[in-house]
C-alpha cells in the first residue's frame, strides 16, 4: 500500500494511506484524547461516530477542526494536537459533556473505571462553567442490566455492540437535540424487548450508563446467615481475568488464589463450574453422537446440526429471534445450571442439607447467567437451582471490600467432590472450546480408540466463524463455530434454507467467548487482553493432568452412584431443558 | 409590482404561468427540451462541462459548484448509482422549493433525467416532507404524466435511456436537510450525519455514488441546457452566476417569493422590491441564511449579494430566508429565537451542537430575563466559536451564527441587557418597566380596572401608580390609558 508522508505537532511521521489521524499520532507516541471513539483490533468491532468531538485537531488550511478518529492523512497534512485552540475547544467539549452528567461518581459503579472521569482528571477540570438543564430518565433496573440513560454520553458503543456485533437491535438511539440518548425502542424496559442480556453494551460503556446488577450485598447476607449452606461454582474464564482487578497482568492464571479467596470470604463450600462442564461434554456429547447414529443410519427426522447451549445469551437469542429452530439445539442445561440442580439435590441430600437451606452463588464471566438463573424452568417450587450469580467484576469488589490480599494468598484446591475438573472444561472458557471438549469425548465414545492428539488446534482462533471436518476414524465431523450473535445469524439462516453443512455448532455470544463475558474485567478496547486470556485458557488446560471429560474420576462416580447414564432418566429430570418460542411483537407499556 | 424589473425569474419561470397538472402546459413552455437535447447530443461529459462552465452553484445552501458535483458523481464507477432530489427544505418561513413542486414539478423531473443520463444513473429519489401534501400530490401526477408521454421510465424518448423517479417522505426534521443525513433517513435509519468522506457522490445510496442536488439548483438546470451556459454566466457576479429565489419576510411593505440576480444589493430587495419597511420605521437588520445564519446591519445595504460577500459579511446564503428587521427588534432575542430552533432540531449526535447549543440558549435566556453578566457574554463568545470548530454537520457548525452576528453588530445591545438590565428595543419582558408619569395621569382608573393582577394601585383623580413587584408586564394598562400617561423604561 501507498504510505503518506504528514508532520503531527512539528514531527514527521509516514503511514499507510487510509491510516487517521488518531492512529498516526499514537503511533509517534502522541495520545490523543478520545471519548466515542472503541475498536476491538482483530474483532472486527469498530465504533466511531465521530460524535463526542474530544478528539479534535487543527489541520492546516482546513476551515474547522478535525475529529482525529475519522480523519484520514493526507499526503503534506501538517497537524496540529495541542495549539491553543484545540485544548480550549477540547476542553470546552468535555466541559459541556460534564455539564449534562451527574456528578456522583462517589457512588457510581463505573467510578476508578469511568473514561470520562479520565478525561476529567487529564484534564484537571476543577469546574464545570456551565450550568442548566440536566436529562433526566428513569433508571431501570433489568434481570441483569441497571441502565441510568442520565449518564449516557451518547458515545454509541452498545448501540454498535447491540446492533453490528450481536444483531440484536435491542438498544439505539432514539429522540434528538438535547434529550437525545441510546436507549430501547419506544424508551421500553429492557425486559420488554429482544435484550439477550449478552452484557456486551455493559463491557464497552465508557461511563456508569450501563452497568450489572449488583448482587454482592446478597452473597453477603447469605454467608453471614449461619442457617444457611452456602456454595459457590466459579466459571472457566473467570480464572483468567479476575488477577487483572488485583494489578496482574492480563492472561494470569488465578485458579488456587480465587479458590483461597472464596473460601477466606466464607463460602462454606468451594466448587468449580468446570466440574458440570464436564458433566454437560457428558450429555450434550451423548446427545451428539445418538442424533449422529440415527442421521448415519438414514433416520430423517433427525435434527441436525447439533446447537450448543451454554451460553444464556445465545438461548435468549434464538428463543427471540429463531422460536422455529427450538427443537435444534442441544437440551443439554448450561454448566452453571446443572451444577445447581446436583447441588442442590445430590450434594444437599449428601450433607444433609435441606433444599430450602442451601444457597448456590456463581461466579461467572457473564451477565446474562444472572437472567438464565432467573428462569422459571430452573426452580423447584420456586427455589431456583442457582440462587445468585455474580460477575468477575463483583467478586473482586466482595474481596477488595473483605479486605483479603488477594496477591498473597496461598493457592488452595477446590472442595470435593464437585471441585475436580478436566483441561476438557477449562476451555469451556473461550471460542471454540466447548465444542473441542465434545469432540475429545465423542471421539473415543465412538472409536473407543485413544485419540491420537488432544488439541484441535483447527478448532481454535478468534475469527468470528469457523469451520473445520474432522476425522472420527473415517467418519467426516463437520463443525461450525461462531462467536457474537450476528455470526451465529449468519449459519442459523443457512440452517433455516437448508444449506448447512455442518453436524454441530457451536454459539458464544460474546468476542473470544466467555473470556469477554459482559462481566469481565474492563478491557477498554485493548484487544491484547482478550488475546492473554485466551492464550491462558488453553495453557491452563495443557496444565491439568485429566483432560478429557468423560475421564474426570469425579464425573464417572457421580454416573455410578447417582445419575445412571449420560442421557438417561434421571439426567434428563435434573440435566436437561427445553426452550420457548418468545418471539415478541413489542408491546408499548406505560408505567 | 413596479419594481418587477429589478427581478429575474429563472427557477420560477414557470410558476403561476402554467397548470402544473398539466404536463402539456410544460411542454408548451419548452418542457422537456433540454431532456431530450441532451439525449440527442448523446454527450453527457458535455453537458457536465456545460453546468461547470454556467457557473451554477448549489442552492440548498452549500453553494458548491454543481457541475463538479455532477463530474465527480459520473466519475466513480458503479453498477448502480442515484440522483437524488433534497426537497426537505426546512428553515423557518421558506417556501421556495415549495412554490417550485407545487408550481412546476416537472422543471425538477426534467432536470433529474438530464442528471441521471450525465453520471449514469437511472434512479431518481425525491425526499420530500410529507408536511406538502400538494407539492407530493403534483410530483405523483407529473411524474405519471411524464411516463405517458415517454419523458420518463423506459426507453425516454425511444434512445434507449431508462430513468425512474420515486418519493421518499421526510417526516420534517431539519437535519434531514444535511445530505448524509437525508440518506441515512431514506435508508431507513436514524436521520442523523456521518462524517465526510466519503461523499455521497463517492459512496451514498446504499453505498453507492449518489449525486444530490435541491429542489432550486434542478429547477435552473433545463433553461441552462436550452439557452446556453454562456447566457446563465452573463448573469450574477463573477463567482455566483444566476438568480436566487429568496422568502422576503419581517418588517417589511411586500413580503413573498422573489428571484433576483446575484449582486443584487440588499438594499434594492429590501426598499424597491421589497417596498421599505413597514409602518416607516427604521431598518435595524436583516437576517439571511435560515436559522443558521446571521443579521447584517446597514453598513452591509449596499454590499451586491453573493455566497462569498454574504459569508465574508458574517452571514450566509443559506436557502434562501430572508427576515428584515426593525428598531423594535431586540436582537438578543432574535438569537434566541433561532438557537430555540437549531437546539429542537439538532440530531443530537454529537456534543458541541446536543449540548453546546443547548447551553448557548440558556445563556441568551438568562440574559433576557436580566440575570446575565458580562462573563456570560465572554462564555457566550468563546462557546459560540467552539461549536463552530467542533461540530460534526452544517446544523451545528452554522447554528452559532445568529449569535456570533449579533454580538459583533449590536454588542452595545448585548451589553445594556446585562450592564443596565434594559432592552434598547423594550421587547424583553423581564426587562421592561411600565411606568406612568404623574403629570399625564389624570386618575381615570382605566389602567388599574384593566390590570389583570391589580397591580395599579391609586386615588381617583390622583395621578396612579404601577407596583414594579407584581406587574407582569402584559401591557393592558398601557393600551387603556387615553392620555400617554404610560410608557416603557
């Protein structure tokens, strides 16, 4: 490609052509400052409205400034970042953002990691000149997602998550002038609309607009109440990110601290969500390799390709948006769901532990499990199999609160018996790592051969769709893999018009899978983070001895002396779902 | 109408002359001529040169160059490209391109063919507010008209030329007027800007070259194909060539639609055409430009009107509004006035115009109500520029202006409203003060028994008096008094 030769605050720099202005400066090390502007490199996420003008520059000969995050170089620009009028004009900007936002940010969950609070402090603002109407909305409060449109800066970010990433269209923008704000169709509740609570406008609001529904008082209430058991499960992903709230850098595996850390807050038992997703390998693998048997030996009515449905957001997501796919996916419950239902019928009956006595927590990348264990087809007579599911962004306040040196804490193993796990699980945790996990099982179910080689390499990766056949000993196994819903879109409408090719597929909702769960750790768009986690994930699998899940001991003994057989009776009471058809025609309500 | 003669009608040449349900009535007038001279000849990269050299410049208010637009739209090549027609003209009390789709659709059907062969497009749009119920009505009859007679659809004129027009309804949102922003709106999504480049003539439609021209510039385009460039470039000055039609209203004798030649001067539109200002008043200002304009005042009476000389005066040309004003026009609230209309119409995407503008009008209304000082008219300078420098489209990069002129030409204004707490014009309410002097009175009552707050307190026969604290300023006392006992401070 061409390169362009341009000077940028008096120093020359050469960039390709079609590079912007931004870009260029960073890279001669002249940050300039953004507010709208996120990109997810190598995601394919991109928003840049250009709307929140903080990022301007003066252009020699140009009339205005120039918005650096859309402004393309030019061969001979000469650019300036930092005269006097593009501080006066960037400050009266961010002045002005700061004049129609509440200033409580001694109370707002965003506060330490609020971007324009950055700004605000780059800035040394230390007053705010102008004074005058203030937006005022209500604040809803959602399964999963508290949304304070009064702090919204209309920076666009979630409208680009929600309707370009997930094809969702739950959030844009809706009125104009001054009361403009990015909100649901109509100003509805969230629950009124097609929101899968994916939590992907959560991880990239740059302000307290969006953000999870707190449960931590709750975790804490229920430990200190000494009539109850309490049981925490905690996610793959979450061992991978949650060093980062305490200083670590990104991609650290945690696994023995966060153990030591659950256990130093009282949790009275400490288990891990790898466990029942071994269990799920277990069922959904059965359920894979029966539909495979009938469809080789001609059986038509069998639904084919398999969906994977560990992701709540991606349940919601058909449920919403394919109601006439239902009868595909997997009936296969999620690993936090089916660890609730053993804890809570299996593990409660083991330590004589009334139902109604014992709380099951979650730790979970994801804010849309908050919801998923909200469902009314997960409780026993109204006692949900998982009673609060928090995210990696909660636990770390519960333990920064307890004031627990997280960095010091000696490594402790999980609690037995739902603790023991497999490499198998722990790639639950990203893109293409469920489906991995069912093919290493499925594999020497219907070979009852070794495999040769565990890793499937041509499984994994970060682009959004993936395919890859492999080779059951002769057997061609087509699998598909997506991750963000608008991809899933894509090979869900070749399923509906008949032209997918595929035996299995498999759905995360989020970039990278759970590793960019809408509860994460903040990325702030640096994608080198995602890509850490990612690479821990299968280090922390390389890492554990067992890594196949129908060779987990744990999961083996709980077949013989409990559930019978994967896919079995008792299984099919306790382990699996079924799902709805929630089409919506949206409804105006008024409240 | 003695002063016809200082007008020249180019775009309304048709208007009020023939039916325009009528297309025979346009046919008779040398209706679709140029349409199918251009064909004739064959030689769209002509006809581009043609528009370049008549020095024809857009009239929706940007007033670029339209040949160049035309070239470059024909230049990028596509399988589809687009012309598109901006009818969503919006300032307050324009009507311009109303009288034109209303008065002779078929001018700007004609017009869009003749686009639509030089760049190679065969789609037409028109975006049109729904709010001209008869302009949609005449466009739907002259564009059916039309493909009776082979003007438009397939084959026109049986050169194997194909062009269609469509509608498209604006629901009335000023930005909407913004080019990218009237694509986005007819793409269905939200009507708000994006940022240029690409232009819409690189990349617009539906990705695809779009060429967009107003309602006005179309209307100019088949009388310049048929009487020549040379004849459209003898009129005007020397960097805007033709006519403009402007919506002549405010204080003034005869108000309506005028089309003059450019370099007119304002003061022939306003004391010749326009026949003075009203009831012989003094002239204080006239704002040109629409909403985002600005005023000029006397020393600019005698300047020729052109895009340039009206930009370099603080102003602009705008659409075509043109409002005159007199010494009883408070000029603070004049700004007022317009930031009211760009702060409903903004889109709301980006800050400076969502918020800034917003911010400038609580600060002219503090300053109304007397509350201001003189720091609020150094944050009212500074924030004005800012927006200016940093706003995304046209709407936000103009909508200072009514501001910013204001302050530079009546600053003494600006200053008494915050200094002494008086408006010069006593058009300010929060400012104006009823007084009644003793000497005139001759305590009638009449002022105390119309008073609606019984404000007016006083003996009978005894000289009244007004209690400043509960007034509020509505003036009923003063239309009693019979003896001019009552007068604003």
């Amino acid at each position: 490609m061409d390169n362009i030769k341009l000077t940028i605050d008096h120093k020359e720099v050469s960039v390709p052509k079609g590079t912007t202005i931004l870009k260029a400066a960073r890279e001669i090390g002249i940050d300039i400052p953004t507010l709208c502007h996120f990109e997810l490199a190598g995601m394919n996420i991109h928003n840049h409205p250009g709307g929140c003008r903080i990022c301007v520059v003066e252009v020699e000969g140009r009339r205005n400034l120039a918005p650096a995050c859309v402004t393309e170089c030019m061969d001979g620009m000469v650019v300036k970042t930092n005269s006097i009028r593009v501080l006066n004009s960037r400050r009266t900007v961010l002045e002005l953002i700061l004049s129609d936002h509440p200033a409580d940010c001694l109370v707002c969950a965003k506060s330490g990691n609020c971007e324009l609070q950055a700004l605000a402090i780059r800035f040394g603002v230390r007053e705010i000149p102008f004074q005058g109407e203030q937006s005022s909305y209500k604040v809803e409060v959602s399964p999963s997602i508290v949304r304070d449109m009064n702090k919204c800066v209309m920076c666009r970010r979630c409208e680009t998550m929600c309707n370009d990433f997930q094809t969702v269209g739950a959030l844009s923008a809706i009125e104009r002038g001054f009361p403009a704000v990015v909100s649901t169709a109509f100003n509805q509740k969230l629950s009124y609309s097609n929101c899968t609570f994916c939590g992907q406008c959560v991880a990239v609001c740059p302000v307290g607009a969006l953000v999870e529904v707190d449960h931590t008082p709750k975790i804490i209430r229920a430990i200190s109440d000494e009539k109850k058991t309490v049981v925490v499960q905690v996610a793959p992903a979450v061992r991978v990110a949650l060093g980062e709230e305490f200083g670590m850098k990104p991609g650290s595996i945690v696994t023995g601290k966060l153990t030591a850390a659950l256990k130093a807050l009282g949790f009275d038992y400490v288990f891990d969500t790898d466990w029942s997703a071994d269990l799920t390998i277990m069922e959904e693998g059965t359920e894979l390799i029966d539909r495979l048997t009938r469809h080789l030996k001609g059986d038509k009515d069998v639904k084919l390709p398999l969906l994977t449905s560990c992701c709540p957001a991606w349940v919601n997501f058909f449920e919403y948006h394919f109601p006439d796919l239902k009868e595909i996916p997997s009936t296969a419950k999620s690993p936090q769901q089916m660890f609730g239902a053993i804890a809570k019928s299996f593990f409660a009956d083991k330590i004589g532990v009334k139902r109604e006595d014992m709380i099951v927590v979650s730790v979970m990348p994801c804010l849309a499990k908050k919801y998923e264990c909200a469902r009314d087809e997960f409780k026993v007579n109204g006692n949900p199999d998982v009673d609060f599911s928090i995210s990696t962004r909660e636990l770390a306040t519960l333990i920064k609160q307890a004031n627990i040196d997280f960095n010091s804490l000696e490594e402790t193993p999980f609690d037995s018996p739902l603790g023991e796990s497999t490499g198998a699980a722990v790639i639950f945790g990203t893109t293409g790592g469920v489906i991995e996990a069912a093919v290493r099982t499925a594999y020497e179910v219907i070979t009852k051969k070794q495999l040769p080689k565990i890793d499937f390499t041509e499984l994994r990766g970060l682009e959004g769709v993936r395919s890859a056949t492999i080779d059951v000993d002769g057997l061609p196994l087509n699998i598909g893999i997506a991750h963000g819903l608008s991809n899933a879109r894509r090979l869900l409408n070749d399923i509906k018009e008949g032209k997918s090719q595929f035996h299995a597929i498999e759905v995360m909702a989020c970039p990278g899978g759970c590793i960019d769960g809408g509860g994460q750790p903040l990325h702030h768009g640096n994608s080198d983070i995602i890509k850490a986690r990612w690479e821990a994930i299968y280090e922390a699998d390389r890492n554990m001895p067992v890594r196949k899940s129908h060779e987990n001991p744990s999961i083996k003994e709980i077949y013989k002396d409990f559930l019978g057989e994967p896919c079995g009776h008792k299984s099919h009471e306790l382990l699996h779902t079924h799902y709805f058809d929630k089409a919506k025609v949206i409804e105006i309500k008024l409240d | 109408m003695e002063n016809n003669y200082k007008q020249i009608r180019i775009a309304l040449r048709n208007c009020g002359f023939i039916n325009p349900e009528n297309i025979e009535d346009y046919i008779a007038r040398n209706g679709y001529a140029a349409l199918a001279s251009v064909l004739e000849t064959n030689n769209p990269q002509a006809t581009i040169e043609a528009i370049k050299k008549s020095g024809l410049r857009g009239r929706g208010g940007g007033g670029f160059p339209t040949g160049v637009k035309w070239e470059i739209a024909s230049k990028n090549h596509a399988d589809q490209k687009y012309v598109f027609c901006n009818a969503d003209e919006g300032d307050p009390g324009a009507f311009m391109d109303r009288s034109i789709l209303e008065g002779d659709p078929h001018s700007v059907l004609e017009a869009m063919a003749i686009n639509g062969f030089c760049i190679g497009a065969n789609k037409g749009l028109i975006y049109i507010r729904a709010e001209y119920p008869l302009a949609i009505e005449r466009l739907l009859i002259a564009i059916k008209q039309a493909e009776e007679v082979g003007a438009l659809g397939q084959n026109i004129f049986g050169t194997g030329f194909n062009f269609d027009i469509e509608l498209r309804y604006g629901a009335g949102a000023f930005v909407c007027g913004e080019e990218t922003a009237l694509i986005h709106s007819m793409e269905g999504d939200r009507g708000e800007p994006t940022f240029k480049p690409p232009f819409p003539a690189q990349e617009g439609y539906l990705k695809k070259p779009t060429n967009v021209n107003n309602v006005e510039t179309f209307a100019n385009i088949p009388v310049i194909i048929l009487k020549g460039w040379e004849w459209f470039a003898a009129i005007g000055t020397e960097k805007s060539k033709g006519t403009k039609v402007f919506a002549l209203a405010g204080k003034i004798n005869n108000v309506g639609l005028i089309e003059v030649p450019m370099g007119i001067t304002l003061r022939e539109v306003i004391y010749e055409i326009g026949n003075g200002i009203k009831d012989d008043k003094n002239f204080k200002a006239v704002q040109t430009g629409g909403p985002s304009g600005g005023c000029l005042t006397e020393k600019f009476l005698d300047t020729p009107i052109d895009y340039d000389n009206l930009i370099a005066a603080g102003s602009m040309m705008g659409s075509g509004g043109m409002i005159v004003m007199d010494e009883d026009d408070c000029m603070v609230s004049v700004a007022k006035f317009y930031l009211d209309f760009t702060v409903e119409e903004s889109c709301g995407k980006c800050a400076p115009c969502r918020i800034g503008n917003k911010r400038l009008y609580e600060l002219l209304d503090k300053i109304t109500e007397g509350k201001g000082n003189m720091e609020d008219l150094d944050q009212l300078k500074n924030l004005s520029k800012v927006i200016k420098d940093t706003a995304l489209c046209g709407l936000g990069q103009t909508s200072p202006n009514p501001v910013l002129s204001t302050i530079e030409n009546f600053w003494e204004e600006y200053v008494a409203h915050v200094n002494e707490k008086k408006c010069p014009a006593g058009q300010c309410k929060a400012l104006k003060s009823y007084i009644i002097d003793p000497d005139l009175c001759i305590g009638c009552t009449a002022c105390a028994r119309a008073c609606p707050v019984g404000a007016i307190k006083g003996e009978k026969k005894m000289p009244h008096e007004i209690n400043q604290n509960t007034c509020i300023k509505c003036g009923a006392c003063m239309e009693k008094c019979k003896f001019n006992a009552i007068s604003i401070k």
